[in-house]
C-alpha cells in the first residue's frame, strides 16, 4: 500500500470541516474519517490540528457542539455547522475555486 505524505494546504483545512460538517452533525473523528475517505485516501488529518481547528471554528461561531454517544458507546462531542457557519463555508467554497482554478492555468492545467 502506497503511503503519501501530502500536507494538508494551510488554510484548507477549516474549510473541509466545515464542509463535512455541512452533511449533518458529526464527532471528530468521523470529520477526519470523511476527509480521509473524500480525498481518496490522500489527505490524513492529525488529531491535534483537527481539535484545533474544530475548538477554532466553535469560538468563531461557525460550530455549535453538543455531548452525545457515538456509534460505539463512547462519549464523543458532536459538532454541528451554524448559520453563519453556512455563510462562511459558501464565500470560502467560492474563494477556493477561484484561486484553485488560476494556480491550475499558471501551471498549464486548465
């Protein structure tokens, strides 16, 4: 099996949670796992930034999280996205496209 060492792009990162989390509530590592699986095994999110970034995203208002059991018994914390979460995910959708899609030409892919 193939490993790969891709970092995660500084400043994605909030941003992919916010887009799994924009599939209904989920604990953290069931956000990891989604982004595991989303980018097809490539990107691996390491604990300690993904509870970062997740603490980060609730005092910005962007997550609500509440306490609950998770699949296997465990007390895991849920987050959910807020309204002004939603708003700040379609803007930073829209900022990634435009600067995904002009690196690309520079670099000779579109």
């Amino acid at each position: 099996m193939h490993k790969h060492n891709d970092e995660i792009l500084p400043g994605t990162l909030d941003m992919m949670i916010l887009r799994s989390l924009g599939r209904g509530p989920r604990h953290g590592y069931d956000v990891a796992e989604y982004i595991h699986h989303s980018s097809e095994d490539i990107l691996l999110v390491e604990e300690g930034a993904l509870y970062q970034a997740l603490h980060r995203l609730e005092l910005r208002g962007f997550l609500d999280a509440e306490w609950g059991m998770s699949e296997n018994n465990r007390r895991a914390k849920y987050y959910r996205l807020t309204a002004l979460g939603r708003k700040h995910l379609s803007s930073e959708v829209a900022r990634w496209t435009r600067l995904s899609q002009a690196v690309s030409r520079v670099m000779g892919l579109a």
